[in-house]
C-alpha cells in the first residue's frame, strides 16, 4: 500500500489511531503523528509502526513545539480534545488550556496548507454556550484559506449500535475551487449489539410487541427519550435505581425479598419524593408524619426494617430517603443492562458507566412479565457481564486485528476517547473523491 497510496495524511491528536484506520483503508500514507499521551503512544506504535518500514513517517510530539512539517501532504486531521467543550467538563471552552490546542491546529493547518482537513470534537463545541467560541475557529480556519463546513454525525447512522454524536469540521482550500462538498447521508441500515458483540445469544427476527405508550408511561412520554427509543415498544435495556423512569426500571425491592406492604411503602415513596410539598430537591426525604398520612396503619418498625434491607435511610430533622436514587450510580454496582437485540446502547465516554449487556434474550407482551422475566431469566442467573474494552472496541468499530492496551482500564478509556471508525470512513471517502484522490 505505501508504494501505492492515493494521498498522504497527518495525525494530530493521534489517540490510538482512530482516524488512521480508515484513511489507510482508503489508500491514504501517513507521514507522521503527534501524540503526547505515553499509553496512547504505545498503542498507536504497536498497531502501526511495528513489521514494516515507513522511512517517510516521524513522530511529530507536542503540537505546541510543531512549525513546519518536513513535507507536504494532502490532509491534516485528528480529533481535537474534548473535554474544554464537554457539559463534563463544565464548558470551560478557551478557558481550558486544552481549549487552546485549537490555535495550535490552527497554526500547523495554515503553516502547511494541505488541500483539505478533517477536525472532530463533541457536540458541546456547538451549543450555544460555545457558540462564540466555534464561531472564532471557523473565521480563524476561513481566514488562513479554508471553505469550512461542518456537521454533526452519529456512529449509529453509520452501522454501530451506539448513539455517538460528534461533531466534524472539514476544510478544503479556496483556491482549489471545490464548493460542492457534502457530508455522507446515514446508511439505510441499523445493527444490533449481537451482531457487533461476541457471545451475545439472540434471535435477529425477534419481534417486539407493540404496546400503547398510554400503558408504558401513563400516557406522558418523557422528553429524555431519544430517537431510537420507540414509544409504542418495550424498551430493549434495564435501569437499575430506586427513581420513576419508565416501564423497565428495576427497583431495590424488585431484587430481594420482601413483602407487598413493604412493597407499597417503597411504592409511595417514589410517587411523592419529588412533590413540592415536601422540599424543594428534585427527590425530598419524607418524614414519619408525612408518610403516615399517606399509608394507613404506619408503623415505624416497618421503615426500620426498610432501613435494615438498605432500601431507604433516615436523614436526620429531614425523613426517609432512598438509598438508590441516583441514576449513574445504579444498583448493587449496575447503572443499565442491555439486551442482545438492542439496536443501540449510549454514548462511550473515557469515564466509563457501570453498563451491562445481556448475553440471553427475552420477549414478552406485557411491561409486567417483561420485567418479571428479566429478572428470572437475566439478573438472578447472572446471564449479564460488565460492557469490557473488547465491547468497547467493536462499538466503535475497530478491526478485530487491533491491539488493544493490556491494561482493561486504560484500553477502556482509550476507546472512549477515539473516534468512531466507519463515520470517519464515510466522511472521508466523500472527501477524498472530491479531492480526486479516488475516482
């Protein structure tokens, strides 16, 4: 391929090689990288430099310390950190000097001036509290030359079951007169986690039944439901915390043993914790008066016992509490459980979530024996592992010849961070054939 390749790149913000993989694939050479991150270097090494000789290629280090590059090349591209535009990292923009990496790449773009560049941050780079800000690199990259276009795309348009949005930021030279270009429409496809994910049993015809959304939220939809979440379906995924959150929420007394009244108490701590009456946090405690009024025949030792099963807490001068009210944290170390048909699970992060998969499938008719059945046929019998760096990988589209860090945390957060493999793909097949580089 190297004595053959259609264009030349260079890899800034490496990571671990997300962009290189599929420019490569497309017949591209890369003629050097930049990299700080000692893990991600060795990964990156490993993968890419290691059984062949690339005399053309250099590590380039720090993209603060890079001028001039030692030759010219086609296409400058990476994935800019993230983290200064994030809502996890608390939109701090160009307050973070990681938000100033933009100058950086700014500056190697119009010192070398490829033909075109391909930039790729998080969507947070466009919300409107970073509107400012986008603004000024899009005029910056305009004025050194560049026709910016930008969109924002999703790895699950693109054949992966994860809903990953992303934002990318092309540029191709002014004096090359090419105004036509145009992000790739979404493939007319979906995948399931069991077609992406080893060892995962599922039947591919599974047929969902159709349910109103009158009996699956009480007729009141919640607006955090996504565009893959079908309102008239059972949801193909479990959240385990003691919140309302719709018809597959499993709940602390769902998963130990205990009594329809204990049951009942739980049940009408959930209905009022977060009623204006009783506080003003989005969940309140309820004190012993309070919950009096609402059960008939209270009894203290009945929310002693609850407090012994860990269920709920007394938080003193306030009430009761439940213990697993926050949704991140979930339940026994559980947050959500996918099933092997599902079509898409969240977006990785580097952070990581206490996420499950399923390694068996269920079906059934109703909310009820739906989740009476998950919790038989899934949870008791353990038919679920924790989402792994492999996992990781595949959902973001890395060939199964890519080796991963040995380290399950680090591979972990390496995959998070990268780009997603058929949506750069994608994009830069259009690019590149616009360039002429493909017929």
């Amino acid at each position: 391929m190297l004595d053959e390749h259609r264009f030349t790149f260079i890899d800034l913000f490496a990571g671990i090689g997300g962009f290189r993989i599929p420019l490569e694939k497309l017949g591209g050479k890369c003629l050097g990288y930049s990299e700080i991150d000692s893990d991600a270097i060795k990964v990156y090494q490993q993968n890419f430099l290691t059984g062949y000789v690339n005399n053309d290629e250099k590590y380039l280090g720090d993209i603060t310390k890079i001028s001039e590059l030692p030759w010219q090349v086609n296409l400058i591209v990476g994935g800019v950190p993230c983290q200064p535009w994030s809502v996890a990292g608390k939109l701090r923009g160009f307050d973070d000097y990681r938000g100033k990496l933009w100058f950086d790449t700014i500056r190697v773009v119009e010192k070398n001036q490829p033909e075109a560049f391909i930039f790729e941050n998080v969507r947070g780079l466009i919300s409107p509290a970073n509107q400012r800000s986008f603004e000024l690199i899009i005029q910056k990259f305009e004025n050194i030359g560049y026709r910016v276009y930008y969109k924002l795309l999703n790895s699950a348009d693109f054949g992966l079951p994860q809903n990953r949005e992303r934002v990318f930021i092309v540029g191709i030279r002014k004096d090359l007169y090419l105004d036509n270009f145009s992000f790739p429409e979404p493939l007319n496809f979906q995948v399931k986690l069991f077609q992406v994910i080893d060892g995962l049993q599922a039947d591919f015809d599974i047929q969902k039944a159709k349910v109103s959304p009158d009996i699956l939220f009480n007729g009141n939809v919640p607006v955090s439901r996504n565009r893959f979440q079908k309102n008239d379906e059972l949801n193909d995924f479990f959240v385990f915390c003691d919140t309302r959150n719709g018809h597959t929420t499993i709940h602390s007394w769902d998963l130990i043993e205990t009594t329809k009244r204990e049951k009942l108490i739980c049940g009408t701590i959930l209905k009022n914790r977060r009623k204006k009456k009783y506080g003003t946090k989005d969940g309140n405690p309820l004190s012993f008066i309070d919950l009096s009024e609402l059960i008939d025949n209270l009894q203290i030792q009945e929310l002693h016992n609850l407090v012994e099963k860990k269920i709920i807490r007394y938080v003193a001068e306030q009430g009761y509490e439940f213990v697993n009210s926050k949704n991140s944290s979930g339940i026994n170390g559980i947050y959500r459980i996918f099933l092997p048909h599902s079509e898409i699970v969240p977006t990785l992060t580097a952070t990581g979530t206490k996420d499950c998969i399923a390694t068996v499938s269920i079906n059934a008719e109703t909310p009820e024996e739906y989740k009476s059945l998950f919790i038989k046929e899934i949870y008791q019998k353990k038919k679920y592992r924790y989402i792994t760096a492999k996992d990781s990988g595949k959902l973001q589209g890395f060939p199964s010849w890519f080796r991963a860090h040995s380290k399950e945390n680090i591979a972990k957060k390496q995959f998070g961070n990268a780009v997603s493999i058929p949506v750069v793909y994608y994009l830069a097949d259009s690019l590149v054939r616009l360039l002429g580089f493909i017929n």
